[in-house]
C-alpha cells in the first residue's frame, strides 16, 4: 500500500517516454525483495506449525491431540491459543507498524522505509531461528510483522515511480510476483527441512527469511532514492539528475515538470484523510475497501497462510501436505507471471473479472467437495484457487 500522501508515480498520467534500463531493472529486483519476505513469512509458518518437532518443542498439547487422541476432530487439534498467537502477531504488527510507515515513507524517502524494514527482518528472523520458547517466536514473529509493515509501505511506490510509464504495470505486478515467489519458496523448504534428522529443520525455516532480508537491507543503503522522493524533500536538481539516468534520456524537463506540479498540488491539499469522505471521491473509497475485503473473503489468505495445516486437517500425510502446499505455490506463481504479460496488454479491468469468475468456480469446487465429500475436488481447487 502506498504512503499516504505520496506523489502519483505517473504524474498527470501522460506516456512520458523512457527505456527499461538496466539500472531500473537492477534496483527494482533488490527492492522487491520486500515482497519475496512477505510472502516467505506467509507461506513459512504453515509448514512449520505442521512439524512435529517444533509442535512437540513449543506447543505440547497440539502435538498430543494430534497424535494420541485420534477421536478429535482433525481441524480441531490445531486448537491452540498459543499457536494461534504465534501465527497471527506477524499480521496485528503488520497493521500497527503500516501506520507510521506512511509517514516515514513521505517524508523521509522509500529508501529509509526500506533499509527499516530490511533491519526489522533480519532481527525478527534471527530471534524465530534462536527461539527458545513461545515469548520468543512471538516477539521475533511481531518484529517481523513490523518489517511487512514498512517495506509493503515503501516498496510498491518505489517499484511504481521508478518504472517508465510504459511498463509500470509489468513491475507493478513484481511486487505481487515477489511475493508468490517468496510463498513457493518456503514452502518448498518446509517440506526439505522437515526431512531432517534430529527435528532441527524448523530453526532453518525461519531463519531463511535472513537471506532477502539481508539484500534488502544492504541494498536500501546503495539504491537511489526516486525522483518523486527527492521533490517532495524540494531536491528538484537532483531529481532531474535521476530521473536522465533512470529514464535513460537527457530530456526529461515535460516529466520533471508534472511531478513537480504535483508535489506542489499534493502539498495544497488540506485534511486529506476528510477529503476522502467527500461524495465525489466516495466511488472510488468504496472500490478501494470492498475489494480487498471481499478478496479476504474469499479464504485465499487463510489458503496460503496454513496450507500444509489445511491439507493436513482433510487427511494428507505430513509429506503430502507440505508437497500440496508447493503445488499451490507453483500455480500460484504461474498464475502471476500471466498477469504480468497480460496487465499491459488485456488491462487491469479484464484480469480483475477473470480472476472473479475463476475464484467463483473454484468455490462451487470446494462445496461439492463438502456435498460429495470428494478429497480429489479439493486439492484442486486449492491449486487453481
């Protein structure tokens, strides 16, 4: 989400003209990093809460229903406070830290934003990797809510306002690809690490969140700020400078010149916050928080978020249910790549219906799943969903 406040990446929304570079193309691969984090924290926990070892180390009385008292219900062996503490503190942090976010992204540039959240990641996967008890998975999961906090602050309005108008949207949908990639990869490392003797795998689960959380953080400190970042701070030489070099051109003075007007409208703008309660904007603020409401309702984050558990909970194996879980994962993936291609060239408007009447469909899946009780029907719409 971006900053409140924050430049519109496309100014007055002309084609300005500009190349990928490969400057660009650099900067934006380590900055979505942010994204590869967040979808690693979303897909790492499932796997690892449906581990043995780390259930019998931290949450004894799970493990026990799972195991020794076969009359429970399968979904309700997983019902645990403690448990579910630990899996959601990561998101209450998230939503906390996301409102001082904004402000530090405004004024202080995505860059700081960034190298906090890449710090924030690093501290909180250290802590998960060293847990000892409960308190500390907590803390280290809250620290690296706080971490989401920040970089999915920063990291979508860096991605956009370095982008050249014409493929804004391809690197747009990055970050969204940053982050499927990030839920493949943990879970393909769940169902590697949980294979190891001794029942230590689950510390190197979520210690692996170090390594994007390195990159992002080392990276912050040499990434360029962006051109919007640096009018807003009144740096108008140094935004042209940038804006050459990123764009690839010498003239750059009609771009320049909207995203200066803009800052300057941007700064006229009395109570922002009320403003949006006004009736002409209230299309576009009942879009803004319907979609994503109802997107959550659909149940694909509680998918994505405990899918080893889920599979698990319907009768898979422990092998099976970490392999379900990739499975999603590399659909998941594969699905996002399409929209990249397609965003420019289909439009948003197309790939938004699509993916309406394909989440339909899959939900009429699951209930004749629970109708027929069909295990096959619901893997499958677990993976298309």
């Amino acid at each position: 989400m971006p900053a409140v406040g924050g430049i519109p990446a496309g100014g007055s929304g002309k084609a300005y003209p500009g190349n990928l570079t490969l400057y660009v193309t650099v900067t934006c691969i380590v900055a979505a990093m942010g994204g590869l984090i967040f979808g690693y924290d979303i897909g790492i926990s499932g796997g690892v809460t449906s581990m043995d070892s780390f259930l019998l180390k931290f949450f004894p009385s799970v493990y026990r229903k799972k195991h020794e008292n076969e009359s429970t219900n399968q979904y309700c062996q997983y019902d645990s406070q403690k448990l579910t503490m630990f899996t959601s503190s990561l998101y209450l942090a998230a939503l906390l830290s996301s409102i001082v976010a904004s402000t530090v992204t405004r004024r202080f540039g995505r860059k700081l934003s960034m190298l906090f959240g890449g710090v924030l990641f690093c501290s909180g996967a250290v802590i998960n990797a060293a847990a000892k008890d409960v308190a500390m998975l907590i803390v280290g999961r809250m620290l690296l809510g706080f971490g989401i906090g920040f970089t999915n602050q920063s990291v979508p309005l860096y991605l956009s306002e370095m982008a050249p108008y014409k493929y804004r949207g391809a690197l747009n949908i990055g970050f969204q690809l940053s982050i499927t990639i990030g839920i493949l990869v943990a879970n393909v490392l769940n169902y590697f690490f949980a294979k190891i003797e001794g029942g230590w795998g689950w510390r190197l689960s979520l210690g692996g969140a170090m390594v994007p959380a390195l990159i992002i953080a080392i990276g912050s400190l040499v990434l360029p700020d962006t051109p919007n970042s640096l009018i807003e701070r009144g740096q108008n030489d140094e935004a042209r400078a940038k804006l050459q070099r990123i764009r690839g051109l010498d003239d750059v003075q009609e771009e320049l010149d909207d995203l200066v007007k803009a800052s300057d409208a941007s700064r006229q703008v009395e109570h922002p916050w009320r403003n949006l309660l006004q009736r002409k904007y209230r299309p576009q603020l009942c879009m803004a928080i319907l979609i994503p409401f109802f997107q959550q309702l659909t149940g694909i984050n509680v998918i994505m978020f405990y899918a080893p558990v889920l599979f698990d909970t319907i009768g898979f194996k422990s092998d099976a249910a970490l392999m379900s879980a990739v499975i999603t994962g590399l659909v998941n993936v594969g699905a996002t790549v399409v929209s990249i291609y397609g965003v420019d060239k289909w439009g948003r408007r197309f790939l938004f219906l699509e993916g309406g009447v394909q989440m339909l469909i899959c939900q009429v899946i699951y209930l004749s799943k629970q109708i027929f009780n069909s295990l096959v029907k619901t893997n499958c719409s677990f993976f298309f969903f």
